[in-house]
C-alpha cells in the first residue's frame, strides 16, 4: 500500500534465497583493529594500529584509523572500514559548518553529541566504533562511541579486537598527570600489545598528540613489522631458453601521415 508506515524487507528475503542457493554475499573490508587514547597532564595521545583486513586476509598494511574531525579534535575508528571513514568525514562536514556558523572553535563535546546522535539512529547497522579526543576552551577530552550510541568518558580507553591487550597495558602502568614523552610511550606499547597479541591488529603504530598548543600526528610512530631479510634474485642471461627468435624489418610497416586542419565558426543563422 502506498505510503504504508514500517519496514521494507524484499532485500532481506531476496539474500536469504541467494544464500541458499549457493551464491555468497560480498564482505566488507574491516579495520580488526587496536585503537587507543589517554589523558595527561596538558593534552591527549591516541594511537591506532594500521592493519585493515577483509576475512582472513589482509587488505591493507598500512591505512589510516586515526581520522581528522576539526584542527582540535580527531577520532579512533575501530569496526567496518567503510563505516568509519565516512562517519567521521560526515561529522567533521557538519562541524566545520558548525563553526562557520558560531565564528567558534568547536568543542568536544559537540562532535560527541553528533556522532553518537547519528550512531543511534542506524540502531548499530553502522558499524563505528570510535575513540575521540580532543582540547577546547574546558581542556582534554576522551571519550568512546560504541556502534549503537552509548558513550563512556574516562581518562584512558581502548577499543578495537585488540582492545584487551591493551587494556592489560593501561591498567598495569597508567597513572595521573603523566608527561607528555610518558603518555606517548605509554600509548606506543599498548598498540604494539594489540599488533602482536590480536590476528586483527598488525603492521605499524600511529600516535596523534592534541594540546592547546596544537596537534601533531605521527605518522608510522613505529614500524615494527619490516621485512629486515629480503631475498634477492639474480638470474644469468640465458636461464630462460629462447624458443623462437623473430626479426621483422621496419620497411615492413606502412607510415601514414595526418593533416588537423584548424575549426571554422559554425554559421548557426
């Protein structure tokens, strides 16, 4: 019936029968991911690993989870690639017109209420889940959004299929008001505790420290999964055998020359 409130499911019923017949569904590419941020005293520091993975292999050994929100605020994005890139660019569009508006820098918690807003209406169907952090006029904030909306705010937090390990970092060595060369370390072993402890977690560290001051991100802070040994191959000419050699003269092809005479005005009267 048109204009009939609810749902529309055809789509749902249409996979099932593709299911059953053998046909299966693309996957989306995931970030399994370790992200990670703390508190100390003057600022914040989140980190995130660099290993997106579609199933079993890996996709990408080295992209981004540590996305731009405003020159103040940046975000952790732990679940479907996909998912975590475009919510976070959707929501820093909406900031940016935010302080165009106001004529104010954004504050921390406006990005919180956006996300988690947007977050709650997909009903966890967006499969987000950030670390965000930030300084503004009230000083650091570190927060979590879950795919669903909830939030928590807590001086140290993790998220991602790695999240335990380093949970286990943060819980045997954080302590208040940390410096900032503290905080950094601190965070760098707690995503190496995921890349080496988690299937989804790997590759190399990035680390994003945020203060009144300014932000400064750092780009592959550690790359502890280089190759160190490449084997180099060197094949003698002749390792391949020739089976047949051909040589056709050049007198063989014809060249044909192109004159490109210039456009007149088309007489449109």
């Amino acid at each position: 019936m048109e204009g009939q409130a609810g749902f529309d499911f055809d789509l749902c019923k249409r996979n099932n029968i593709l299911a059953a017949v053998g046909l299966k569904m693309p996957g989306a590419t995931k970030t399994g991911t370790t992200i990670c941020g703390t508190l100390f005293k003057g600022g914040i520091v989140l980190g995130a690993d660099t290993r997106a993975t579609n199933g079993p292999i890996v996709a990408d050994k080295n992209c981004e989870k540590i996305h731009y929100i405003a020159d103040n605020i940046y975000c952790c994005g732990a679940g479907t690639a996909a998912d975590t890139e475009y919510t976070t660019e959707l929501i820093s569009s909406n900031l940016e017109l935010h302080r165009l508006a106001t004529g104010k820098q954004p504050r921390v918690i406006t990005a919180l209420t956006m996300l988690k807003q947007m977050l709650f209406k997909y009903q966890g169907h967006v499969s987000a889940a950030l670390v965000l952090g930030g300084f503004d006029c009230a000083g650091p904030h570190l927060h979590t959004i879950y795919p669903h909306g909830s939030t928590t705010t807590l001086p140290y937090v993790t998220m991602g299929s790695g999240s335990l390990a380093a949970m286990s970092v943060f819980e045997a060595k954080w302590k208040k008001d940390m410096t900032r060369d503290e905080a950094i370390a601190l965070v760098h072993e707690a995503i190496s505790a995921g890349i080496f402890n988690d299937l989804g977690s790997g590759s190399n560290v990035d680390v994003t420290i945020i203060t009144k001051d300014g932000t400064e991100i750092l780009r592959n802070y550690d790359k502890p999964n280089q190759r160190k040994h490449r084997r180099e191959y060197h094949f003698e000419r002749g390792t391949t055998p020739v089976t047949k050699f051909e040589t056709v003269p050049i007198s063989k092809f014809s060249v044909t020359s192109t004159t490109v005479e210039p456009l007149t005005a088309m007489d449109t009267s």
